[in-house]
C-alpha cells in the first residue's frame, strides 16, 4: 500500500518536473511587458510647491495613486478593494478644501492629522488616512449605516477637521453626521434636516451646500449652519444639463458652464461661459482657471478670485488630437517661487477618452492612456510584409489553375522570378549607395513582419470607445483612434472588433470592424479602420438605420478577401455588410440567448433570388420549471482552432472518437434555491440543430463563473462553492466512442449519437476570475489551460491535469494511457505563474492568439493592468534554444571537416609509403 | 635453355631430368583399376546430401533458440530486445535472398526438396520475429496507429450568435 503511494507520489512529481516552464532570470522581461494602469480620472490635486512635487488622483476604478508631475509615470499606486466597497466617495488632500478649515499636517507621531484621506464604499463606509510620500496606509476606521440600501446615495463632505455624511431621503429629509475625521467619533447625534424639495437627479453637493434645481430657481442649504435656512436663487433660464458642483468654492455650482453661487460669503465673476473650471492659486491670489475645446484647440484662461481681473500670464491654446475627445481641466498648480511668469503652471486634464493629459507651457507634457484599464476585446493582427518579400509571395500565389497553358506558364513564372530578383538586388544596391525609395511609414516604425510570425500588431478595444494599436514586442503605441458617441450593446454585452481580412493577402491592407451602439439613438454603427496604421478604410464609420440584435463572420469573399458580417437586426431581419458577400449568407445558422429568461432561438438564413430571408427555426428554453433560471455564462469554440488529433488512444491501443461537433455552445444558469442555496446549470447545445446535447447541475454553486470550450468537445466550468469556500474546476470530455459515425463530414442534423460523457471536478487553492487555453497553428502542440486568479497571476495549468480521464484508482489501463492518478486538489506552482511577480491588478480576462511558430502562442492579459507575454506548451521544440551557442558549434563544424581533409591527405600519403616498401 | 648449353658444353655431362621411360611396368600388386572403389563414392554423395539437408535445416533448428532468446528479452522497448529482433528479422530475410548461393554449395538430387526446406524454415524465423514485435506493439495494427492520418471532418453548417444585444 505504501509503495503504492510513493509510486504515485513518484509519478506527479515527475510530471510536475516535466512541465515546469519557469523562466530564467536573465529572461525576465524578454518576451514580455506590463502596463500599468489607474483608470479614468475622478479627483485630481497636483502639487508643484510640495518638497516633493506630485499629482495625487482618485479614480473610477477604485485607485489612488501619486503620479510623477514630468512623466506622469507611477509614484505610488493602491488598488482599493473591487466596487462597490472600493469606490472612492471622496479624496481629501490636507490643505485643500479652503484656506480656514486646513487641518495642517499632523504632529510628528500622532495620528490624528491626515496628508490624504479617502472616503470608500458605502456599506461600510471606510474612511482611510494615507501617507502621500509613500503610499502606505496610516490609519482606518469604518462606519455601518443602519439603512444599507439607502446608503448607496450617500454623501460625504469635508469641513474644519470634520468629516460629515449626508444621506438623502429622497423628497423627505436629510440625516447629517459628522465625525472626526482621523479618529472616527461622532461629534454629536444625526441631524435631519427637512428638506422636501430634494430629488435623485437634480441635486448636488457644492462644498457645505446641498443644492438642488427646481424649475427656474435653485434652492440650497448649508449643512453646516446652525439657522438651517433654506436659501433659494433664481435662474434666468431653466437648465438643460444637470448640475455640478465646483470643487473648491463653497456653495458655488456650475449650470450649463455657467458659475452661479448660492453662498452669500463666496462671490464669483459673472459672465464666465466654459465647459470646465477648476480653482488653484497663482502669486499668492487664488484664481479661477477654465479651458474650452473649440475646432480642435483647447483654450485655457484665468481670473483672479477677488477682483474677476483676467490672469493673463496663464492664458494659453494648443491643439489638442482628437483622440483625446473632450477635455475636462481637472486640476491645476503653478510653481511659486517663479513670480509673475504663468510658464510653471501645469494643467491637468481628464478627457472623454478616459486619458490624464497634462499641459505646460501651451503644450501637451504628458499623457496617460487610462482607457486600457477596461479593455473589452482584443485581436493580434499580422504585420504586412516588405515590399520584395511582398512581391514573392505574388509570385507564389501565381494562377495556377489554366493547365492548357501550362509552358507559357513556366516560362512566365521564370521571366517573374528573374525580374523578382533583379529588382531585389537593385533595391538592395539602390539602399547600399543610399539612393533606394524613402521607407513607407510601417516600415520606419519597425512594423514589418519576422520569420516567426511572433512580431504582431496587437488591437485593443477598450469600453471608453478608444481603440489602440499596440506592438506586442516593444509595448508601444503606435497609433489610437477615439469614437465618441459609440457605446456597448444592451444586456452588458460589450462592442465587438472583428478581423474582416487578415495581412495574408497582400497587396489588399488588412481590415477591421468594430461593431457598436450609436448612443444617441440606440441604432448600430459600424467602423472600419486599418489595424496597421489606425486610419479610417473603406467608409470609415456607417451609421446603420436598426438595431443590432446579434451578428456572425462570414466566409471570404473571393473579390476582395473580406469576410462578410451577418447582422440580425431587432425584427429579426438580416443584413449583410459589405453587401458583395451576400450570397455567402445562404445557409448560416445564427442563434440569440435571453439572458434574463433563458430562451434560446434559432434562425436559418437562406438567399434565394437576390433576397435574404431569415426563418426561425426551434427554440429551447432553458428556465427551469418556474422559469427562475437566468443565463450567466455562454462560451462557444474558437472558429480558428484547428484539432490535430482526431481521437484519444486507450491503454489497450484501441481509439475512443472526440466528439468534435463545431456548432456546440455551453450555457450556463444560475437560480436561487430554497434547499442548495444556489444551483448552476450547464447545458451544451447543438444551435444549428437546437437539440441539448448534455446537462450537468450542480447544487450549492455559485458565480463568478469561469468558461472555456474547446473545439475537442473540453468545456471547463469553474464555479466557486459558497458553503465551503472551495473553488471547484468541472471539466467534462465529450466522446463519440469507439467508432465514428461518419468520418468525413460533420452534420448537426444527421443527428449524430449522444455522445459519452467524461466528467470531474477539481479543486483549486485560489479564486479563478478567467479561463482561457492555449492555441497554435495547427494544434499539434498540447494544450494548457491559462488560470487568472483573483490575486492577478496567471498560471499555466498543462491539460492532462483537468483530464477528466484521471483514473481514481490506480489501475494499469489508466497508466498505460498516461493518465495521472485522481487528486482533487490541483497544485499551483510558482514556476507555472507566467507573469512571476508582475501582477496584474484586477485581472478580468485573458486572449490568446496563435503565432507564426507551432509551438508558441501570444498572450494578453487585461484588467487594470495589461499584460502581453508569449507562453510555448511544449516548450520550443521547433526554435533553437536562445543561449544556443552558435560559435562553439561553428568553430568544431569547421576544426573538424579541416581535419578530416588533412587526416585524408595524410592517411593517403602514409598508404602510398608502404606500398613502396 | 642453359640446360641445353649445358649439355651441349659438357657432352659427358647426364641429364636427369630428362624423364625415364614411362614404360616401366607398374610396381606389383598395383591394380590401376582399383583405384576408384565404388562403394566409397556412394558413401560420399550421401555424406553431401546429409550436410546439404544439415544447411537446410539449420533455420528450423534455429527456432527453439530464437524462441528462448525471445522469452528472456520480454516486451519491453530497450536497445537490447530491439537490436536482437532486428537481427532475427533481418537474418532470415538476407538468408532468403541469398537461397541461390547456398544451395549451390550442395547441388544434389534432393536439391528442390531442401531449398523449399530452407525457404520455409526462414519464413518461420521471420513469423517468429514479427511476431515478437507483434507483442512488442512495434507493428501498426491497431486503429490507433493510423490516428496521426485521419483527416478531420468537414463541417456542413455554420453557425453564429451569442445573448442578444437588444
């Protein structure tokens, strides 16, 4: 029995050997790189006369950070905990809200003074202290309201040292809490101040004043005072947009760019029209800064506070790129020591592309791209190819097809090739002598495609509507693209950026699409762009005349190599885009998922006669008896992914057939229950035929959810158990038996036998927030499974771990198949950790993409950070090792033909010799 | 040449190596005609035909061995085992080839009979081996060896969708 186990024990641990792909240290950072991201800006101060200057910011992604004023790179950064606990209330910077109520930096080793504090969460609500030096966290307390639902619209304010809490009862009250704020204690009961008037959409916190509109006026109330007067004024006009607070005066309120101050004591300069303002200090005055956007140009002026005269040291304009969009002045700073001269001011903006752009001395200093921190898809395009290498490939691709021609053929192919090399070797005379044609924008930038294939444009869509082109070697940013008024779809399903025609057919450019909501009305937008060089193609943007409800690639059309889009629209009618691929519509199968109701529809698509007709063909509901499940999770195959082997081999050599039907889509639904808490179902349907192939509930389960399937029939759930905190993997084989049906064609209609079901279920010691396998070429390498935990490393798991296959006793069969004997918990060595130490904060979802090479396969990671690496499951078996030692081998290759020629001379001479003798 | 010169110099000289006369009767109790005894050609040609069955055989007498060697080497894929059945396959095979060469060495009467002999006693060498790599699975005889060459199947529909966008 011992050795039993010590066999077995043997074994893993061989198998974990076998599959350590750790990196060597010399190789950290090689093949991969991280950027590291913030989010979209909410709160800025920017602080050029500190000992050390900074910019602190708060962000929407629950982030606070300390930015280098010069490059804007990373101080310091501290992701807070995921929303809604981690979403920042407010950010309060010590000697900020106005001049009376500083707090002034704390005693040396007290900590009741504060340099930064955050307001986070509303149930509880934490209130944390911050070191701005360093980041680190001083102090916390937290407070629990009574009502949590109703603190979801809570308020918080800073004032002399105090902190309050205002929470709105909605047309009733407000209930007004104070605290110290370093220390947490109330200074005293909740007030409820009556205010009838207040209402979700209109109101706002201006400094100590809640202000709401009300028709033509506005009415305010200090939440300090003790009168707790109701103060109205009037408007001369009621407002269209909503209102927003200025940061920094007190009780002053900005209505359609329009300052107006409900505060007796805080007067400000009439007649100032901008689309933003912010307050900072200029010479020893306070000044109001305000910047517009107009053709293309941003404006920046100033006024001091006290007398509204203009500072025309400040005054500036720069062109601002459009892929910025719209700017937002955030925050300001002018250096103090230079007096009278504007030129040390830096200006921070936040833009509607969620980028932090930073602007000194009329131009732009810096910026940060924080639209990467919500990437929604993303694609690894081809780079095109040198031009003479492009004219090779033309000659390859000759026509072939014309046999009654087939001399003149060759002869015409050798002519090309001549020429072909002619005009090589004149370029490359002509580039020698200096002469040769100026290189084409791509090729200067280095963006020509390597022999491996492993040098690649990677295209990130981000939720903002940015687009950006990024090398995955270097990390650069080669190029960005902005579409403002383009959105996400309903049901939380994001944009959709599609690769239309790939760099394989040169001369044509690559093409892709990215498939949109117009923001305005609802109806689909499309806009094709070249994913090379970021530029506009082929129409740029269309505006569509519906709504989008669901979409497929079609096949290539053989004009232009585009691949068609189907597009199903709201009343179920189906277009195709561009409209020269029409026909190849005939005979698609398109399917729509009800998220909230689970129902499934299935529509068949048929062109006939010029006209495109959908008819809808089954339905499957998949609601359960009372109709309380809803789908969380749907996963299809990869349509690139190719199965090398057909089948596995059993322990006696015989063959069990991989169920490989393509058209297999995995759902997954969620409901409450009265007795398991939770139940998760998964359903695997056929959707050309709408049959469910197989189903599997799990009992006391619940999202988050991780899905993955793969073309060889491998869909692996990963749900996370409640009860016991244990976070399950589900892998389920799918097989067709031990012969197959029909070996040359697959059809769902024929209906294929119910296939045999392996299944098992491990457990794994992290959270996992993604799954994603690896894919290659021709699918000839092994397959892993890439892990993203909660605590942001990704971990490459080898297949043959999640087999479902593995054998709970220990039998020969089961050996002989090189199956590892069933454990339920999985290890996570530190070897396998791809990114080593780089995390990747937030980490939401991992893309892979095959290279050139079979072995290798791209990886990009996003979440708050992005993460780009290459992974090889096999390891390089088709690329020589990197510390190949090229001169060592060259130097014994040529010691030893010169040898063996000598040797053969001599042993020539010596039998000569004694033929003599 | 200088014999002649010899004798030609010296006449008194005898020259011994001019032959005697071959009339000389033969010594008594020679018999000239007993010299082939036909009882012993008879032993002889059976002598050769014994051998020559000897070599046809070998390859049959040859199996016990083989069959011995081929229990103590077991199943298992090593250098060893591979090497000895490539030696038993590869020995009867040239062994057959070179049939021709063989039996010329013992042409006889019973010639066909043995060569057919040989023939068939190397076929049996070489049954033996392949069936050795028969259990060593070195032969591609299962479903599973031709795996590598099966060519996916071609799908008949296409399909596209997800949740509904609207």
């Amino acid at each position: 029995m011992q050795e039993k186990w010590l066999l077995t024990g043997l074994s893993v641990a061989l198998l974990l050997l076998g599959t350590c792909s750790a990196l060597y240290e010399d190789q950290i950072k090689k093949f991969d790189w991280r950027g590291v991201n913030v989010g979209a800006l909410k709160q800025s101060r920017v602080d050029l006369n500190h000992f050390q200057p900074r910019i602190l910011v708060s962000t929407h992604e629950g982030v606070v950070a300390s930015l280098c004023v010069k490059t804007g790179e990373l101080v310091w950064r501290q992701v807070l905990e995921q929303k809604p606990r981690g979403d920042i209330k407010l950010l309060q910077v010590s000697g900020f809200s106005d001049d009376s109520s500083d707090t002034a930096a704390a005693p040396m080793g007290s900590n009741l003074g504060f340099d930064m504090l955050t307001v986070q969460g509303h149930a509880p609500a934490l209130v944390r202290g911050w070191n701005t030096n360093m980041g680190a966290l001083e102090w916390e307390w937290s407070m629990m309201p009574l009502n949590t639902e109703r603190a979801q619209e809570a308020l918080w304010f800073y004032s002399r040292s105090v902190l309050y809490h205002v929470l709105p009862a909605w047309r009733s009250h407000l209930e007004v809490t104070a605290y110290f704020a370093s220390s947490g204690h109330s200074t005293g009961s909740t007030s409820k101040l009556m205010a009838s008037w207040i209402s979700p959409e209109s109101c706002s916190l201006s400094g100590t004043f809640y202000v709401c509109v009300d028709g033509k006026q506005l009415i305010s109330l200090d939440l300090v005072s003790k009168s707790g007067q109701v103060i109205r004024t009037s408007l001369e006009a009621e407002p269209k947009g909503s209102l927003k607070a200025m940061a920094g005066l007190n009780g002053v309120v900005i209505v359609d760019g329009n300052l107006i101050s409900v505060n007796k004591d805080q007067s400000v300069c009439p007649g100032l029209q901008a689309s933003s303002y912010t307050v900072g200090s200029f010479n020893y005055r306070k000044i109001l800064a305000y910047s517009d956007l107009a053709f293309g140009i941003v404006k920046i002026n100033a006024v001091y506070l006290d007398n509204c005269e203009p500072v025309t040291e400040i005054e500036q304009s720069l062109p601002f790129p459009a892929h910025f969009g719209s700017p937002e002045l955030s925050n300001f700073d002018c250096k103090q020591k230079r007096n009278g001269e504007g030129k040390s001011c830096l200006f921070l903006f936040s833009t509607s592309s969620e980028s932090i752009v930073a602007v000194q001395q009329g131009r732009i200093r810096w910026s940060r791209e924080e639209a990467l921190a919500n990437v929604i898809d993303s694609q690894f395009v081809d780079l095109p190819l040198a031009d003479t290498e492009g004219t090779l490939e033309s000659e390859m691709k000759g026509k072939a097809g014309d046999f009654t021609s087939f001399e003149r053929d060759i002869v015409s192919a050798f002519l090309r090739r001549i020429t072909t090399q002619a005009v090589q070797i004149r370029s490359l005379f002509l580039h020698v002598i200096g002469l040769g044609p100026p290189p084409t924008d791509t090729q200067r930038a280095g963006l020509v495609r390597d022999s491996f294939g492993l040098h690649k444009m990677l295209v990130l869509l981000t939720r903002a509507g940015k687009i950006f082109g990024i090398d995955n070697i270097s990390g650069k940013h080669h190029w960005q693209l902005y579409l403002p008024n383009v959105s996400g779809f309903d049901n939380d399903e994001q944009m959709r950026l599609i690769v239309q025609r790939s760099a394989k057919h040169f001369p044509l450019q690559p093409l892709c699409t990215i498939l949109g909501k117009d923001a305005v009305n609802g109806n689909g937008v499309l806009y094709r762009f070249n994913p090379i060089t970021g530029k506009a193609a082929e129409g740029g943007l269309i505006q569509l005349d519906y709504k989008i409800k669901q979409l497929s690639l079609l096949g290539e059309t053989e004009k232009d190599f585009v691949k068609g889009i189907l597009l199903l629209d709201s009343s179920n009618k189906v277009h195709v885009y561009p409209q020269h691929a029409t026909p190849l519509a005939d005979g698609m199968y398109l399917y729509t998922a009800d998220v909230r109701t689970a129902e499934l529809a299935g529509y068949f698509v048929k062109y006939a006669g010029g006209k495109l007709s959908s008819t809808h063909v089954w339905n499957a509901r998949l609601g359960g008896h009372n109709s309380e499940q809803q789908i969380i999770g749907v996963s299809g195959k990869n349509p690139i992914e190719h199965v090398h082997s057909q089948g596995r081999v059993l322990g006696d050599r015989s063959v069990l057939y991989k169920y490989i039907n393509p058209n297999l889509v995995a759902f997954v639904t969620q409901a409450p229950d009265a007795t398991h808490k939770s139940v998760l179902n998964l359903y695997l349907v056929d959707v050309v035929s709408g049959s469910v192939v197989f189903t599997i509930t799990h009992r006391k389960v619940r999202a988050p959810l991780a899905l993955s399937i793969q073309k060889t029939g491998l869909p692996t759930p990963i749900s996370m158990r409640k009860c016991d905190a244990q976070r399950l993997v589900t892998t389920i084989e799918l097989y067709e038996g031990k012969t197959q049906a029909n070996n040359s064609v697959w059809s769902s209609l024929q209906a294929p036998p119910m296939p045999l079901v392996e299944r098992q279920s491990y457990i794994l010691p992290t959270i996992v927030e993604t799954l994603r396998e690896t894919i290659t070429e021709r699918g000839i390498t092994n397959k892993h499974v890439l892990i993203g935990t909660a605590s942001g490393s990704i971990v490459e798991m080898p297949w043959h771990l999640l087999d479902p296959r593995r054998p709970i006793a220990s039998t020969t069969q089961g050996r002989e198949e090189g199956a590892i004997p069933y454990i339920p918990e999985l290890p996570l060595p530190t070897e396998s950790h791809i990114n080593y130490n780089q995390t990747v904060a937030r980490l939401r979802n991992i893309y892979t993409a095959p290279s050139g090479l079979e072995s290798t396969c791209l990886v990009v990671a996003t979440g708050l950070d992005l993460f780009v690496t290459r992974v090889a499951p096999s390891k390089t078996f088709d690329l020589l090792k990197e510390d190949f030692d090229y001169i060592l081998i060259s130097i014994v290759l040529v010691a030893l033909t010169s040898g063996s020629l000598i040797v053969k001379h001599l042993a020539s001479r010596k039998l000569l010799k004694q033929a003599w003798k | 040449m200088s014999a002649k010169q010899n004798s030609k110099k010296f006449k008194w000289a005898l020259d011994f190596n001019v032959s005697k006369n071959a009339d000389i009767p033969s010594p008594l109790g020679y018999n000239p005609s007993a010299l082939v005894n036909q009882s012993e050609v008879v032993r002889d040609q059976r002598l050769v035909i014994k051998k020559s069955w000897d070599l046809a055989l070998g390859p049959l007498k040859n199996i016990p061995m083989n069959l011995f060697i081929m229990y103590m080497s077991g199943n298992s894929i090593s250098i060893f085992p591979i090497m000895m059945v490539g030696m038993m396959l590869i020995r009867p095979i040239k062994a057959i080839f070179t049939t021709q060469v063989t039996s010329k060495m013992a042409e006889g009467a019973q010639g066909t009979g043995q060569r057919i002999v040989y023939f068939l006693g190397n076929l049996a060498n070489v049954a033996l081996a392949l069936y050795k790599c028969h259990s060593m699975g070195l032969l591609p005889t299962h479903a599973s060896d031709w795996l590598a060459f099966v060519q996916p199947q071609t799908r008949l529909e296409y399909y596209g969708g997800g949740v509904s966008f609207v």
